[in-house]
C-alpha cells in the first residue's frame, strides 16, 4: 500500500481527493494522510516513517510548499514531491523544480492525470528503495563498510538503513553440494575453486531467477533467502530447479570424477533481519537469523544427495502445489520432540 501525505490549506481537495480515489482507499492500494500546510505536513513526516511521496500546494499559511521543499531535502532524499498548485508561472516552476520537486501539476486538478503522475512518482521511489535494498545485499559492502563509503553511497541516511533491523516472514534455504570435501582432498586448487564457482553459479542462476538472494556462501553450501509474496512456493520452485540443473551438469574435465548432486533444507516463518558482525572491525553481514533459520540448516543436514526436505509446517503451506513423500520423525538439534519431515519430489 502506498501511503501518501496530501499538504494544502483548501479542505474542498481532501473531500475530492477521498471521493476520487475511494476505490483504491477501499482496495488499501493508496492510504492519504493530510496537512493543512508545510508546517504541520513536517510533523506528519516526523510522526509516519513510512509516507512514500507527498502532494504539495505551493500558496499556505505558515509554511509554503517552496519553503517545505527545501526544509524535506533536509529530512531525507527518498521523499518524492509533487507540486499541485494554481501556481502554474515558469517562475514558480523552476524554483520548485530547483528545491527537488519530482514534478508539477496545475489546479484544477485532472484527477486522471494525477493519478499517472502519482504512479510514475511511486514506481521511481521504489526503484529507489530497491537499488538500496540491493546494496545491502552485496557482500563486499556488507564486509567493508567504512565512512568513506558511506558517504559517498548517501551520508547518515545510507547509514541508517544498514543498520536497520527487521523482523521479517520469510524462506530460507540451505544448498549443500554433496561429497565435494573429497574433491577438495584430491585435487589442485585451480581444479577445486574452478569446480565449485561452476557448480555455484548454477545455483545461484536458479535463485535469482525466483527472486530469492544468497545470503552467504559457506564452504561448498550456499544460504539463499525469499520475501515477499509466494516466498514459500518461489523457494520450493527455485531447489528443483536447482537439483536438476547439477544433476545434468557434465564433468568439469576427464581428469575430475566427481557426479555432483545437492542435499537441501528448506524452512519458512517469521525471523530476523539485520546487520550481524563487529562494529569496531567495520565488517558487518546483512542476514536473518532465528530459530527458523536454524531449523532449515538442520533440515539439510538430514537431507540425502538429491533430497530437498521441508518440515511438516512447510508442507502444509504447499501440499496442494508441490509432490511431496512423508520421510518419518527426526530429531533435530535443540529440539525436544521428533520432527516430522517431507521431501519435495517435484
């Protein structure tokens, strides 16, 4: 839902505003939140963290939508602004647009254009929060981040959002490459590293390819995540996916006799989200952690080669969806019952 702070002194565009767009208030697409000036929009701004872009006249008491304007490049540069004012001389144009405003549009108000103008503006911070989100994910800036860099990617803002912490519903998937120890024991280095990028980049291929994340490579195994809606589902698709891919890959070379195959452990629920490490070394790892994460390392670790094993709460998420054979009752570190497992079969 997009929630979006209306600023004007003319209470006749909030009953417009709730008229026109009931359908989406109805559907909870858009949430509007008002303010009778720039002043008061600032509290609101301070009060809901989450607002995503603001609609501003330019002509109120107190405080005008020109000097709001500059008082939001203050606050924070994901807030989007779009100028809906009678005001609509180059003058006034050009000072708002030179203050950060996203776009401008004119009273009357076209209630079909501003919904396209509220869309676009929504759809680019999005965008905007997606890039963030991806760069927290990448591990070379989870490792090494440093004032420099952060504020070359944003200042204290930037900062802020990596040490944001979460709970968070989610999958997660643990994908260990079987027997690949002996490899290891038996051939150069070349071959070995060689060897296991190939076999990673398949994984990691089918991951991205069902919107998930690799939260770590650990040894020859690889942690994987899934939010967001069906995260269940796009995990289980994901690890068939990924089992066939390494059962058909051919040998690196004649020289290496190794049939690669997975064992993997999938679990889902509520766990949480944040930067995990050492403040005074600067090396930080954005990950999830929680019994639930636990759980799905557990899970692989009883897993066979070619195995993808759920437990019974996951299985009753995807029954209906996905071809799944009961294994039995295990015990699993730190739990005082048996467990009762399922493997995926497709």
């Amino acid at each position: 839902m997009a929630k979006i702070l209306v600023v004007d002194d003319e209470s006749d565009l909030e009953v417009l505003i709730k008229q026109k767009f009931r359908k989406q208030i109805r559907e909870k697409a858009y949430e509007f939140v008002f303010a009778a000036n720039g002043k008061y929009a600032l509290e609101e701004i301070d009060k809901a963290e989450d607002i995503d872009i603001i609609l501003s006249d330019i002509n109120m008491p107190e405080m005008d939508g020109l000097t709001l304007l500059s008082k939001l490049n203050e606050k924070s540069s994901l807030l989007k602004t779009v100028i809906v004012s009678a005001y609509g001389d180059m003058e006034n144009l050009r000072i708002a647009m030179n203050r950060g405003a996203f776009d401008f549009i004119t009273k009357p108000v076209n209630f079909t254009d501003l919904e396209v103008t509220m869309e676009k503006t929504l759809s680019h911070v999005k965008q905007i929060k997606q890039t963030m989100a991806a760069i927290k994910e990448n591990n070379i800036l989870k490792m090494y981040v440093d004032e420099t860099v952060l504020n070359f990617m944003g200042g204290r803002e930037f900062e802020t959002s990596l040490s944001a912490n979460e709970t968070i519903e989610a999958t997660v998937v643990f994908i260990d490459i079987c027997s690949f120890t002996s490899i290891s024991e038996n051939e150069s280095p070349d071959n070995v590293v060689k060897l296991l990028n190939n076999y990673f980049d398949v994984i990691v291929k089918e991951i991205l390819a069902q919107n998930g994340y690799i939260d770590k490579f650990i040894g020859d195994a690889i942690m994987a995540v899934f939010r967001d809606q069906f995260h269940l589902d796009r995990a289980v698709d994901a690890c068939l996916a990924v089992r066939t891919q390494i059962e058909n890959l051919p040998a690196l070379s004649a020289t290496v006799e190794f049939t690669p195959n997975v064992s993997i452990g999938i679990n889902s629920g509520e766990m949480i989200s944040g930067n995990i490490g050492s403040a005074s070394l600067k090396r930080l790892d954005y990950t999830v952690i929680g019994d639930v994460v636990n759980v799905a390392q557990r899970l692989q670790s009883t897993a066979k080669p070619g195995q993808i094993i759920i437990n019974e709460n996951s299985y009753n998420k995807i029954k209906e969806s996905f071809n799944c054979e009961k294994v039995g009752e295990v015990m699993l570190k730190h739990k005082a019952q048996p467990q009762t497992i399922y493997e995926v079969k497709g």
